[in-house]
C-alpha cells in the first residue's frame, strides 16, 4: 500500500507546486484560517485516488464534510498543511496523509514539493526522508533544545487562547535554546524526527495536521503526548507535546506552569 499511496502524492505534489508559483484564489474559512483552489483541487485529486485503490479506508479530509465519517479503518489528509505558507510564498508547506488501522497509526506520508522531501513510516519499521532513516536528536537538556510551536486560528479571535499561547512562550523561551514558529504542524513533527528541533507544542490543531507526522516522530525514537503526559488523542486532546523524548518531562513540567 505505501508505494502506490507515494505515486499518488507525488502526482498530488505537482498540483500543489503548479499552484505555489501561480496566482491563487484565497478565501477565508474563518479570520485566519484561509483556503485556496489548490487545497481543494489537491484534496479531491487524493480522495478520487483514495476511493479507488482503498475501498476499506473511509477518508476524513479537511476540506471536506466529515460528520458521520466514522475514525476506524481511516485515511486522514491534509491536502495543503501550512496553507499561509503556501499562500505568501514560504516553502514549508506540504501534503500530509496518515493511514489508521483499527484507530492505531499504520503508515505517514508527509511531502513538500517544494523542497522535494518526502518523509514516511510504517509502524513498527522506521521513518524516511527521501529513503534515508531518521533518528531524534540525542540532547538532553531543555536549555540546549531548540524547541518549535504554531499560533492557533482562534488567537485572532479567543482571548482566551492568545493568552495561554503568550503565556507559554514567556515560559518556555528563557529556558531553552530557541523557539520557531514554521507554519506546518505536520512539517514540525518530521523537524523532530529528524533531530533538527528537540521538541515542539501547539494548541487546537486538527487531526490532518498531525495524522500522519505523529507516526513518522515516534518510528524516529520520539514521544508524543498531551500536555499531561497521556497518550495524545488526535480528536480529543487540546495540546500536542511532541518531543525527542529525553526533554519531554522538562518541557512537559514548564508547560504547566501556573
Ligand atoms: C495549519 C498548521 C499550522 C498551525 C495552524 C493550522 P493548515 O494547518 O499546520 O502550523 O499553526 O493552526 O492548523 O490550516 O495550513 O492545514
């Protein structure tokens, strides 16, 4: 299954590239949260593809109406995650697609056309980019990590959440390295995997953010929890912790602060 799902987005991959040097139409799903013809096109070419070969895989998509789409034998896609990215001309965006089995994470793909990276995992058998295995980083200390996060949508309109995301950084950032803001949850995960980013949290993202990078991180050695530690649920939880795994106690700790 996971050769033809690459062929597949691969080919997806050129409408997203065609659309990243072209002009796009933008509309606004909320104040933040845009869309473009290209997420669509993108969207409908994988789940046409999808349908065909995968007849025992129901597909939650996010731009599509998901409401009575059972999460069980399940493909979850992102057809463009990082969209502002992909909109204003910054190269980490990508298509993102996690395969579930009885719920539990099976296979990952997530690509950049830009870069031409393509990262993937199945359980139990390693994560790739572009066919060489990844590892996590091997740091220790919070102090040494250079840690990422992402801004929720409702920052523009919850106070709610603007505070918790300020209140987080004041927290966090003295006490490590750095902190990086990319704009792709998905592309976040695989930076961990890879052992570019020691660790990374965000609030409110949707399942396709994560579907398919919270199986590349843990086949490259790495945790991924909520914000109390426990097992993260993709629909349920509101924080994702995602780290290498020897600062994720630390980080965990210094999240919480009150
Ligand atoms: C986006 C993320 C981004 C995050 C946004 C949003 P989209 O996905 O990957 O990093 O901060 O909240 O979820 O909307 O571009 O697919």
């Amino acid at each position: 299954m996971k050769k033809e799902l690459i062929k597949i987005i691969k080919k997806a991959g050129k409408i997203l590239k065609k659309g990243y040097y072209s002009n796009k139409d933008v509309t606004f799903k909320a104040k933040k949260d845009l869309v473009t013809k290209y997420d669509v096109a993108v969207e409908n070419y994988l789940k046409e593809k999808f349908t065909k070969k995968f007849k025992e895989f129901n597909i939650i998509a996010e731009e599509s109406d998901n409401t009575n789409i059972e999460f069980n034998n399940s493909i979850i896609i992102d057809p463009i995650d990082g969209t502002t990215n992909f909109v204003n001309g910054v190269p980490h965006t990508a298509i993102s697609v996690g395969v579930y089995k009885d719920k539990k994470p099976y296979l990952a793909i997530v690509y950049n056309p830009i870069l031409d990276e393509l990262y993937e995992a199945k359980i139990g058998k390693g994560a790739y980019l572009n066919g060489k295995q990844l590892k996590v980083s091997d740091e220790t200390e919070l102090q040494k990590a250079l840690l990422a996060t992402g801004f929720p949508y409702t920052s523009g309109s919850n106070e709610d959440d603007l505070n918790d995301v300020v209140k987080k950084i004041k927290d966090i950032l003295p006490l490590c390295q750095d902190l990086r803001r990319l704009g792709s949850a998905s592309i976040d995960l695989c930076l961990v995997a890879r052992g570019t980013f020691e660790g990374y949290y965000e609030m409110n993202l949707k399942p396709w953010d994560v579907s398919a990078g919270v199986l590349i991180l843990s086949e490259a050695g790495g945790k991924i929890t909520n914000i109390n530690g426990e097992e993260y649920n993709l629909f349920e939880d509101k924080y994702i912790v995602a780290t290498n795994g020897k600062i994720h106690d630390e980080l965990i700790k210094n999240l919480n602060l009150l």
